[in-house]
C-alpha cells in the first residue's frame, strides 16, 4: 500500500514540474530550478501590547521541506504572488519554480510559481464554492490534539499543571472541545484529545531563543524536535493530527502556530503545531487563535491600511482580545472565526452560502441568519464576486454574514449587524468600514451595517441594503448600483493607491435604495496598499 502511494505521489509531482515547465515556457523564461516538498507556513503573533505601548509587529515564514530533510526559506511576499492563495496549500506536497538566477531583474520575483503536486487543474467550481477554497484538504471529524508541557533545562517554574491543561480540551462552554464544535458547526472535535508533562528540555533556553540581527529569534524546528523527544517512547505522537506545545518560559516575544517537520526517536514526525509561552496558553483566545494557523487560517484584518493585522475584532484569527468575553478558569475566550475563514475549511455547507456572479443585473431579498447558528436553514455566507470567470473567487469577492451579540463566545461584540469583509484572491479577509477615514479598530458603527443603511461597492457592481431584522438574523437587498434612478453605471476597476498615499475622501453621487427612496450621498474613503475603498450611503 505505502509502495503504491509513493507511485502515485511520484506521478502527480511530475504532472506538477511538467505544468511549472509549461508556464514557465509559455511565458517565453525558462526556469532555472523546480524543488519539490512539503509547504510549511508559520505565522507568529505576539501578546497584547500593554496600555499606550506599540504592538508588536507579526511574523510569518514559508519554507520547502524537501524529501531530503534539507529546508528552502522562501521569501513570504513572493510566495505569495507565486502561489495565488498560497495559504490553501499549507501543509501539502508542492513544486516551487525558481527564477534563473542573472536573468531577472532585481525587481523580479526569483520564484516563479508554486502548485499543489496533488492537483494541477482544476474544475469548475459549483454554486457557492470555489476552486481555490474547495482544493484545500477539509478539516473534518475528530481532529485529535496532543499537549506536551515542555521545561527549559534553566527554568524551573511550572505555570499550571497538567490537569488543567487536559481540561482545556473539555466539551464544557469555554473549553476548546466545546468551542471548536460550535465555530465548525460540528464538522470538527477533539475527542481523545490528551496533555503530557512537565518534560525537561535538554538545553537551556538560550540554546533555542538566539539574537539574529538585533532581535530574538526562537529555533521553532529545534523546540519541536526537543519537545517532542522529550516525551516518553509510550506516548504515540504519530496518530494525533496536532502537537500544542506549552513552554514555562518566553519564546522570542511571539506565540507561534503553523506546521513543523522533526526527527523524533529516528522517525520523521510532520504535525500541525503550535508554540505557546506562559501568557498564550493562560488564555484560550491565543491558544485558539494559534490552532487556526495549525489548521491553515491566514491572519484577518480590518480596513484602516497601517500594517496591524490585529485590529478585527470580529474575528478571533485577528484581533481576540478586543470585545470578547472573559472566563476566569481560561482567560480570554477566543470568538468565532469569520466566514469566509470558515468556508476555506469546507465548514460552510452549500445550501448556506450563495453566491451573486458579476453582471447579474437582478435585485433581490436574501435571508441572511446569524453565523453562529449551526441548524440555520437560510443563507449564512453571501458572496458578491467582482470576477468575470466561473471561478467567483478569482479576483475580489465581498462576503456578508450576520453577527449577533450572544452566547459563550460572541456574548462581547460591538453589536448585532451585517458584516461585511473584502478578500482579494482567496488571501486576507478585510472587514470593511464605512467610515471615513476608517476606524483604527473595526469595532465602530461604521463596520457594522444595521436596518436601514445601504452600502455600494467601491466599483459601483453592487448596492446592499439592509431591509429588515429577523429572530435568527437580516433580509438583505442585494441588486446591481443604480445611480438617480438611471441606468447601471460602466462597471469601473477600483484604482490601485500606492502604500504611501495619504488617504482621500471624494462624495459618490446621490441614489436611490432598493424601494425607490432617495438617499444621502456617502464618503468614501481610498486606502493604502490598493485596499478598499469603501462606501456606504445612509438614508435620510
């Protein structure tokens, strides 16, 4: 069985170089060198910055694991022009083509491409699904974690003990079992899910956090390889899909999630894995958060164009900190995960997600129900594509869902409303913001969009009116933007900003909403780095 696994493995990696051969061709450069390996992404978050402090910028590394055991960094803002959605390809078999060297310019990528060996077409995508997001593996059934409680061989302090690390996987509200159920709809549990230790590293922690240019910088295959022999041969670690590695001491300032290859007592050992010091693991909104990046979630953000990745607070893989509610065994509570997050690990079922394609000229009412609804019969994922091919998620899509402000996890939100995010290419999810100039934490009014108000699409494609509220959630009105009552508008690209504009505000046109009444003229507000511009008109 294994014989013939490698078979097939070895003939799909060589459609994968054969496809890279035939792009690289067809664009008249021949590449210099194909790698083959496992995609490893590790995305590295710092604490809570404490009050009038900077936060802390985060980390990310994307690396090629060859068959070998040798690793190929790669530079993450080229892998991730090279791979189109390169965080789909997390932890799978891929083949790299990599520029040849003295035959472009320096302004030029070295990496050319990055696909799945696994799969180099793909077919046209269903209603309501994509190519993109359905090639990512989904995350399903009894995804059993291992905690191992790990020692620098020079620290002695033991934060908490290893019963409370076990019940951290409980099914009781504010425990992991129990969250990770209701954020999937019970796609996913952590049935079997165990916690091992304290077990003394070998080093001391100097060994595994070094200065590298000025900063700390933690040896993140090092601690895992470390950690993880250093529980007993007894302890199957090879079954489990995931390795929560707690540390008594810091790392180098960050939390870190994402995936890790070891040679653990002579055996190669790929796992899912995440890295957590002292003031992670004391609350479960990081815990979470770094589990989302084991499972694949890229960061989210909000719209304001600076460079903080933590100012969502909508969605737990961006901001956890933020309107959320406290528990006084486990910290923090993570919230839930937006859905467009959610949809890429296949938890959206297709009978709650519809799509409305570009050029679609009719002007509907869409029952939208809360997203945390896990026996919803209605829409939970609405989906506004700016793409003109069968793949909707090809260029730039809108996603509304509905929150509300209840319950375990969402009990702290900024309030019940349409949310709406903006994701370009199957990568960042964006939550949108009215506001001009937008809030520095999307936890205003201008985020949340409520009966009553209506809201443009910076390209003119599309108007969203919010009708009415229900028990469970919105009706929406969704239709092509008309202006004065007059004709549908040239469909117009949004103009890219360069990340050095300052922002601009222009007033759009008045119009009219989805019942024929005038409506007040909006601000919108152009964004560094090309990001949304972001309209939304409120009745008068």
């Amino acid at each position: 069985m294994k014989r013939g696994f490698k078979d097939v493995s070895r003939r799909t990696a060589g459609l994968a170089v054969g496809f890279l051969l035939g792009l690289s061709q067809a664009a008249g450069v021949q590449a210099q060198t194909i790698e083959q390996g496992l995609l490893q992404l590790e995305w590295g978050d710092p604490p809570r910055a404490a009050a009038g402090q900077p936060r802390l910028a985060p980390r990310f590394n994307a690396s090629l694991l060859r068959d070998d055991g040798s690793r190929i960094a790669l530079d993450p803002a080229q892998a991730k022009l090279a791979a189109g959605d390169l965080y789909v390809l997390a932890n799978r078999r891929v083949a790299v083509a990599f520029a040849p060297q003295g035959r472009v310019m320096s302004s030029a990528p070295a990496i050319q491409a990055i696909v799945p060996a696994d799969r180099v077409t793909q077919s046209a995508p269903v209603q309501g699904a994509s190519a993109r997001v359905m090639a990512a593996a989904p995350i399903s059934g009894t995804t059993r974690w291992v905690t191992l409680m790990c020692k620098f061989s020079d620290v002695a302090e033991e934060q908490k003990d290893q019963a409370f690390f076990q019940s951290q996987y409980g099914e009781g509200v504010g425990q992991l079992g129990h969250y990770w159920r209701e954020v999937s709809y019970n796609k996913i549990n952590l049935t079997g899910s165990t916690a091992h230790g304290w077990y003394v590293l070998p080093s001391p922690r100097s060994t595994y956090v070094t200065m590298v240019d000025g900063k700390e910088k933690a040896d993140l295959n090092k601690l895992f390889a470390d950690c993880a022999s250093a529980a007993p041969a007894t302890l199957d670690l090879s079954t489990p899909v995931g390795i929560n590695m707690m540390f008594n001491g810091l790392l180098d300032g960050y939390a870190w999630g994402g995936q890790s290859c070891a040679t653990v007592r002579g055996v190669r050992l790929c796992k899912r894995v995440t890295w957590n010091p002292p003031w992670s693991f004391g609350n479960l909104a990081p815990l979470a958060h770094e589990m989302g990046h084991g499972y694949g979630l890229p960061h989210s953000d909000n719209s304001d164009g600076d460079d903080d990745t933590y100012d969502n607070p909508w969605d737990v893989m961006s901001d956890g900190w933020s309107n959320a509610v406290g528990d006084a065994t486990y910290g923090t509570r993570p919230k839930h995960i937006n859905i467009f997050q959610r949809n890429r690990l296949s938890w959206v079922d297709a009978p709650r997600q519809r799509v409305v394609m570009l050029g679609d000229l009719a002007t509907r009412d869409i029952t939208l129900d809360y997203a945390h609804l896990a026996a919803s019969a209605n829409v939970q994922m609405l989906v506004l594509s700016l793409s003109p091919q069968p793949d909707p998620y090809a260029t730039v899509v809108y996603t509304l869902e509905a929150r509300k402000r209840e319950g375990t996890y969402e009990g702290r939100l900024a309030g019940d409303a349409v949310i709406i995010h903006k994701i370009e290419r199957s990568g960042t999810a964006y939550s949108v913001d009215a506001d001009a100039p937008p809030a520095n934490r999307s936890n205003n009014e201008g985020s949340m969009f409520k009966v009553g108000e209506r809201w443009v699409t910076p390209d003119a494609s599309y108007a969203v009116m919010i009708k009415a509220q229900t028990a469970t959630g919105f009706v929406v009105t969704v239709g092509p933007a008309r202006v004065s009552g007059g004709p549908l508008p040239a469909l117009v690209k949004p103009a890219t900003v360069s990340a050095s504009s300052t922002p601009a505000s222009t007033t759009t046109p008045p119009g009219r909403d989805a019942a024929g009444r005038d409506v007040a003229p909006s601000r919108c507000s152009a964004r560094q780095g090309g990001r949304t511009a972001n309209c939304s008109v409120r009745e008068r």
